[in-house]
C-alpha cells in the first residue's frame, strides 16, 4: 500500500511556533508521528515523502528515520539538504519529482504546489506540501479554485502533515481525496 505525507520538518525547533503546531516540544512531536507512523505503516507499505522531511542530520535523527516503517522514497523539498551518505541510504529513492500509478489512478508528486501538472486534463492528481498556512497557501488555494471556475481540471491536494486531514500522520490516496 502507498502512503503519502509532507513537511514533517523533524528537528526543525522553529516549525512548532511556524506551523503553530500542538506538541509541547520536538521531543513530543517526533513521538507523535512516529507513533502514529508505524500505527498504520508495515514494512511491506512504501511512504512517499513529499520534502521538508529532516532538518538536522545527526545520529539520533538518523535512527529515528531508521525506525519507520515502510520503504521510503523522498520527493526532495527546500529543506531536504541529503548530502550525507547515512541519510541518502535510508531511501529507496531522493527524486525532485516522481509520476506513479497508484490503483489505477496517476499521480504526480513533487514537494511544490503544481498548477497545470502533467496529466491534469486526463484524471491525474498532484499531491504536494511546501506552502503551510501561509499567503503561499492561500494563494495556491485561491488558484485552484481559479481554475475550477474555468473549468480546467485540477486535483491537486496538499499533503502537510499539519494539514487537518493528515493528523500528522501518512495517508493514503484515497483518505486523502476523501478528506
């Protein structure tokens, strides 16, 4: 089964008050969504991660990507700096940009909001994070709806991990289109 997520921007201290996110501290953060990670995700699932994954490479950082389930391919964000030869073998795949079939069903992935994705007229759906509740947000929110109103196909879903339907937690395409 494929499960998606965004921005997790794990030891990233600054995201707590950025995202205004509910955890107490890191520490708590990174608890949460590791519990709540491996609650759903076997090791026969893959994760794609859709950037802004880990903000600092260290030992501790590492092992804890380490203990998530799930064969993992990063779609590289801004914040993914994967230099390092540790954290490059922890993924299947570093990729900016990946098409896959999930179901039958195309879909584009890339970190960053996508307009007019390739295969929008023909049933594709892009799935992305980057913009957070921000005028970058609002304004990929105010586009999509744009060109709805002109009747130009255009699914695309923001996949945050702080989004409400997330819960900090990877879904899959369909609790992700249905919410």
């Amino acid at each position: 089964m494929n499960f998606y997520i965004s921005d997790i921007h794990a030891w990233h201290e600054n995201v707590l008050t950025f995202d205004n996110r509910p955890f107490a501290n890191l520490d708590e953060m990174h608890s949460t969504i590791k519990s709540n990670w491996n609650n759903i995700v076997t090791n026969n699932d893959t994760v794609y991660i859709l950037g802004d994954f880990l903000w600092k490479y260290t030992d501790e950082s590492i092992n804890w990507v380490k203990s998530l389930n799930g064969n993992k391919r990063l779609i590289k964000g801004n914040h993914d700096k994967c230099h390092d030869t540790k954290f490059k073998n922890l993924f299947q795949v570093i990729t900016p940009y990946e098409e896959i079939n999930d179901e039958g069903i195309r879909v584009v992935l890339c970190h960053y909001p996508i307009s007019l994705y390739n295969g929008h007229y023909h049933k594709a759906i892009h799935l992305y994070g980057h913009v957070h509740g921000n005028k970058e947000y609002e304004i990929t929110r105010y586009f999509k709806e744009y060109l709805k109103n002109q009747l130009i196909p255009c699914e695309m879903y923001n996949v945050g991990c702080m989004i409400d339907y997330m819960g900090y937690t990877p879904r899959t395409l369909k609790e992700i289109i249905k919410n």
